[in-house]
C-alpha cells in the first residue's frame, strides 16, 4: 500500500508498504478515503509542532470504509462510512481513571506522536471507531475529528445560553467552535480574524457578528457589537499570543478564557491582571467519545454544516504541494482534503 511519512520539515517522503492482511478479535480494518489538513498538521510540516518527532506518518482527520472486522466486533461492519478518534492512551494513569483520557499522562496521538493514517489501510480498535450514516460524505466525515474538537471546547462553558462567546480566529477550528455555541444556544457568538474570506463564510453560515482585525481593532470591533456589554467566554483558536491578550485583556470580569489553539512559541500572559479580574483561563484538550457522538447527531439533523469549509483538495502524491498551497494562499484556504483512494 502506499503510505505518505513526514520526514523532516517540509518534506514528506512516498513509499509502498506491505498492506495489513488480519485484524484482532475487537479491531477493524479501514480503506482511508479522505484524509483533512488542519493547523496542528500544518505546525508539524514546518517542523514547529512541540510535541511531533520525526518521522512520522500524518493524518489524525479522515474518512474510510471498513474492509475487514475483527471476531468479536459487534457495532462496526464491512461497508459502513467510518471515522476514528486518534487517541491512544493508557487506561490505568489517574486522568485516565477519572474519565479524563483526553488528558492521558501517556497520551498519543495518531498523526503525531504515533502513526497517523496518510495510507491505504489503517486498523482502529472498535471503541474508537464511528459509524457515520451512508448518506453522509467521505468528505465531511474527515471533518468530525475538528467538530469534536468544537463539541468539547463548547461542553466546558457552562450556562453557554446566558453567554456571549467571543472566538478568535476563523479558522476551521475557529469556524466549527462558532457554530457550536450557536447551536448550543449562547446569548450572542463574535469572531475576529484578519481575514475577510473566513468572515463572509461564517455569515454565510448564520454566525453574523465579525471582527475584521485589518480594519478595525478587537476592542473597537467588541463595543460597534456589544455596545456597553461585555462577553463572558472567550476562546482562542489560533494559537497567537495578541489573540490571548484580545481575549483576556477584553473578557468581562468573572470570565472564562478556553486555550484550543497550538501555540509555536509560549505566550506571554499577565497572571497579575488575571488574578486581579479572577478569571478562569483553561486549555480545552482534543475530545471524548461524547463528543464525537455529538458532532454525529448535530451534522445528521442538519445543524452542523461541514462541507462548506472545504475549499481545496489535492491528491495523495500532492501531499507536499497541499502543504505549499496553504503556505503561499492563506487568505484563500479553510479545509483542505486530501483524496487518498
């Protein structure tokens, strides 16, 4: 099978691999059909990603069709549309013990720190693996891994309907958590970004209130909205350190300040003015299985909308030049797929 590893920066080396031909008792084996790009894999690219050694196979946000099921698989079967959470962790660490596996003192991630999916064939253990409706598209099936993402940043706000949430960057993350708290019912939903294209597609999608930071600062964008109000959430999704400070120096007294983003450099935080507003700054860790089942249901009844955030797709030999097309188009690009089979 052919199979695509992340060798150094901005180098992806291509090679044939010999194909799984058995699956254990309580595992699947999955045709990989659509594989999403997303910023972590893009900080990973650039050799800047804190936590990815090299080499390694990417690919953590995909689609698939299962092939082959293990003896003792009950809720999977060959012909169902797949995706899978790529999270391996240990089980017995006191994260773990506590539900908290997201957060595994022995986590790893697939993509990252263990082979990722950028292949013909890949086996995932029945209990991380979802079956997705045939209706639904092997394209916005790879986007469940970042509405997950969106599924649990959002769980953490609690009261979310008596909140403004404020998100910065309108990314794909930035995009999905926006769409999120609306569809979890918050009082209002704000984006800021410098780029105008991500903006218009939110609005598209019925999220209206925009920050275009290349016209206006986030301060003056916060009171044309808001007016005397404040916000009480706000969440970071770009990992840029003026995007925490937007947040935090902005965020309403009591208020709560989620960490999504990946950050190249640490950030440089006032814990002072932190302490003195007693806010609540919190990092908000990938997802859990409910997660997953949620951004399932939402996507099923029609209320997350996936596919418009794909703008681009590129083959499975044109790895490197989806990573040069991100590079040199930022202002053009939302979702990137690669078509694997």
């Amino acid at each position: 099978m052919k199979q695509a590893t992340l060798t150094s920066p901005g180098h992806i080396r291509f090679s044939t691999e010999p194909a799984p031909i058995t699956v254990g008792e309580s595992e699947v084996l999955i045709n990989i059909r659509r594989i999403g790009i997303c910023g972590s894999d893009i900080h990973a690219y650039h050799g800047k990603h804190p936590f990815t050694p090299f080499p390694v196979v990417q690919g953590h946000e995909y689609s698939g069709e299962v092939v082959a099921v293990g003896s003792e698989v009950k809720t999977v079967k060959v012909g169902d549309r797949v995706t899978g959470r790529p999270q391996q962790v240990c089980g017995t660490c006191g994260p773990c013990r506590a539900g908290r596996y997201n957060v595994c003192s022995h986590l790893k991630v697939e993509g990252f720190q263990a082979p990722g999916v950028a292949q013909d064939y890949f086996v995932l253990p029945e209990n991380r693996t979802y079956v997705v409706p045939s209706e639904v598209s092997f394209d916005e099936i790879a986007l469940l891994e970042p509405a997950a993402v969106a599924a649990h940043a959002t769980s953490m706000v609690k009261d979310i309907g008596e909140k403004t949430v404020v998100v910065a960057g309108a990314g794909p993350i930035g995009n999905l958590i926006a769409q999120f708290a609306k569809i979890r019912g918050a009082k209002r939903v704000i984006v800021s970004d410098f780029n105008p294209f991500r903006l218009d597609l939110l609005k598209s999608l019925g999220i209206e209130d925009g920050i275009n930071l290349s016209e206006e600062g986030f301060r003056e964008g916060i009171k044309r909205i808001l007016g005397e109000e404040a916000f009480q959430v706000g969440i970071e999704a770009v990992g840029a350190e003026p995007a925490l400070h937007n947040l935090v120096d902005n965020v309403e007294k009591g208020g709560q300040v989620l960490i999504v983003g990946v950050y190249e450099e640490y950030p440089r935080l006032n814990m002072g003015f932190v302490g003195e507003h007693e806010l609540t700054v919190q990092g908000s860790m990938m997802y859990k299985h409910e997660d997953y089942v949620k951004a399932i249901e939402y996507l099923i009844s029609g209320q997350l909308q996936l596919s418009a955030l794909i703008t681009h797709r590129f083959g499975f030999t044109a790895y490197n030049k989806a990573y040069q097309f991100i590079d040199e188009n930022p202002t053009q690009t939302l979702k990137v797929l690669i078509d694997v089979n």
